[in-house]
C-alpha cells in the first residue's frame, strides 16, 4: 500500500506539546494513547517550515508588522476555498480565536448581559462568557437519529432583553456538524428578529468531508454579515495552534471599531512574528497538503467506524460532516461520566474528552481525535478494544 506524509510518525514527548507532556497532569498518568486535543500529530506542510526556518535564519526578532501580502492570502483563501468576498478593512486580529471571543464579549456586551451557546460545545464558550461577568444561555442541540440539530424554538423562547450575543460553532466542536444554509438562514432570521450579535467560531472551516460545504455565516445576506463577527484560523487547517495567530471579520464599521477598541486596550492585538508568517504561508501554498489531508482523515474515519462496528458493536461512531474530532456514543456502555473516564483513561489507557466536559448533551459520549497516524489510532483502538472485550457485555 503506498505510504502517505501523513503516516510519519513523529516524536512529540518532552518537546513542550500538551498533548503528549501533559498526559500526567491532566490524566493522572503518562502511559496513554493521546487522542484527545484537536491538535494534529502531523507535520505542518513543508512551504510554511520553509518559511519559519527562512525568518529563523534572518535573526532579528523585533517588533512585527503585518504587510499586504498578510492581507492579500486571508482574502484570497477564503475567495478560494469557501467563495467569501472579504474587504481589506473588514480584517481584525487576535492571538487566537477564544482570545478575540472574549474581546468582542467585553466590546459588545456589559456585566449581566446574556449571551447564548449551544451545547454541547467546545467548552472555553462558557468560561468565557462566565468569567467575564455575563450570564450564560443554554440553547441545546437535538439529538436526532444520532445527529445533533439546532432547537430554534428553544432558542427564541430563551431570548429577552438582556440577551445579546450568540457564539455559533461553525462547523461544529464535537458534533461534527457542518450547518446547512437553510439551518444557519433561520438561525440569522432569529438574531435579526431580535437584534442579537453571532460571533462565529469558524476555526473549523476547512477540515470538511466530501458531500459537505462550509457556509460563511456572513455570506448569507448582507443583514448578517452587518449583526455578525468572524472567527477562523490557520490553526485547525494546517497544525498551527502554537504560533497563536487568528484572524477576527468584522464588516460592520461600528461594531468593528468596538471590537478593534477593546484589543488596543488590552495590547494584544500586534502580531507574532511567526505567527504571521506562517499564516501568509500556510494560505497562499498548503492546499495541496490541506486536499491530502482531507483524504486521509476520510480513511481514518473509515477505519474508525468499520473498527468500533467490527470489534466493540455498542460504541458508535456519529460520523462528522467536519473536523478531526469526532464523538462516539458510549451510552449503550450504560456507564455514568465517572466511569466512563476511568474505563477510557485506567482501564484502555487512551486518552480522549469525555462529552459532559461540552456541556448538557454530551452524556454519554467521548470525543476522539483521529488526526494522527493511522499506527497510532489503531494502536489506540487496540486498547479500547481490549478493555471493551474485558466488560463481558
């Protein structure tokens, strides 16, 4: 069978990488499969190391500055790969995409304020609305035929006038939803209806399964993208996450000086050197890679469903529309979030999230990460299976 790049198995313990160094801390023990942070096991693509090592070997580290060509790659990315038009002056930053959530949170709300997520969801959603003094709104997610769907007759009985803001998850962290335009057009008709503001974590964009297509909350109408800001990054896409670097659209002047006046307020809204470079990289040379690694999350998630169907029948897979992190219902396990974790953590020795750390809805499941060699998510599956078989189910 002819190898891939993304069969490369390489050594991440000891080199300051959460996913593997803090299995102990987090885990309370070091020999674990880690499939758990949507962080890649896979090397960036070979342009953007090119480009990183080019600004090493330059040797002047100082303070950074964001040229036309930074501009010119996110506007013809987006163009390309999801046919969003984006403006020159629509583009904000932040160092990352939960950073420049709690900036516009701080910008566009005020203490008590409400503002809404739909659980279960990427769980830094609540923190930063909690931590920042507003309050928070659960609009959950229906589970239908083992797909998660949006409540929006829950969603507008739960608005009143001190709601604000709704964060959408776009595709969506752990469902592995990606909304359909007729979905997320209701969604905007809502928020019109009732002034609210979607700030939209779309750090998932690219990682999309043939037969599904990113919709861009702002390319839905002009509406929407004036009550709307956006959220994505190379990060997910290409494997940057530690060159902190994202990218905040905000087309709507005022709404864009606000957002743009918190983050001079907190002075992080200058640019890593790095970070910087990588992004322009990974935008105007990786989609090469990006197709090639589409193509092989696709066999992984193949052999991931043919293996829990095969091999441990009441775990299934709730196959994703999007992202490399998708969910497996446990339920069938009839096992409580305690002893789920100590199955998946002490009994197979894989680490993965357990689904009530997402908020109301994930009982019962665990989210798994298959953006790793295939070596190592079969080793992991081997594990589970083990322990599964030990059940005598």
């Amino acid at each position: 069978m002819q190898t891939s790049i993304f069969d490369e198995v390489v050594e991440r313990r000891k080199t300051g990488c959460e996913k593997w160094d803090m299995l102990k801390e987090l885990f309370g023990r070091e020999d674990l499969i880690p499939l758990w942070i949507a962080d890649m096991d896979f090397k960036a693509p070979k342009e953007v190391i090119e480009t990183l090592r080019k600004a090493v070997d330059h040797g002047i580290f100082g303070y950074a500055y964001r040229l036309e060509g930074y501009y010119e790659a996110i506007e013809m990315w987006v163009k390309r790969r999801h046919n969003w038009s984006v403006k020159r002056e629509w583009i904000t930053h932040a160092p990352g995409v939960i950073p420049g959530i709690i900036v516009a949170i701080l910008a566009l709300t005020v203490p008590g304020d409400k503002v809404i997520i739909q659980p279960p969801v990427y769980p830094p959603f609540s923190k930063s609305v909690l931590e920042n003094g507003r309050q928070l709104v659960h609009n959950p997610l229906k589970l239908i035929n083992n797909r998660f769907v949006m409540d929006l007759e829950d969603l507008e009985r739960k608005i009143d006038k001190r709601t604000k803001l709704i964060i959408l998850c776009s595709p969506h962290n752990p469902g592995g939803r990606v909304w359909q335009k007729e979905e997320l057009e209701r969604l905007g008709e809502i928020c019109l209806k009732h002034n609210l503001i979607i700030l939209s974590d779309e750090i998932h964009c690219d990682i999309v399964y043939p037969g599904n297509k990113h919709i861009p909350i702002q390319t839905l109408s002009e509406d929407i993208a004036q009550r709307s800001i956006a959220f994505f990054s190379p990060s997910k896409t290409f494997n940057l996450a530690g060159l902190r670097t994202s990218v905040t659209i905000i087309p709507n002047k005022n709404i864009r000086e606000a957002y743009n006046s918190i983050l001079e307020a907190l002075k992080i809204g200058e640019p890593n050197t790095f970070g910087m470079a990588g992004l322009e990289a990974a935008y105007r040379y990786g989609e090469r890679w990006l197709e090639e690694l589409i193509n092989y999350l696709v066999e992984n998630l193949k052999f991931l469903d043919s293996f829990l169907k095969e091999r441990t029948p009441k775990l299934e897979l709730m196959y994703p529309e999007g992202t490399f992190v998708p969910l497996i219902n446990c339920s069938k396990l009839g096992m409580n979030p305690t002893h789920l974790r100590d199955f998946f953590i002490n009994k197979a020795q894989v680490a993965v999230n357990i689904g009530t750390d997402y908020g109301p809805g994930g009982e019962g499941f665990v989210r798994i990460n298959i953006a790793t060699p295939r070596k190592i998510l079969e080793e992991g599956l081997k594990r589970i299976e083990r322990a599964y078989r030990e059940l005598n189910l």
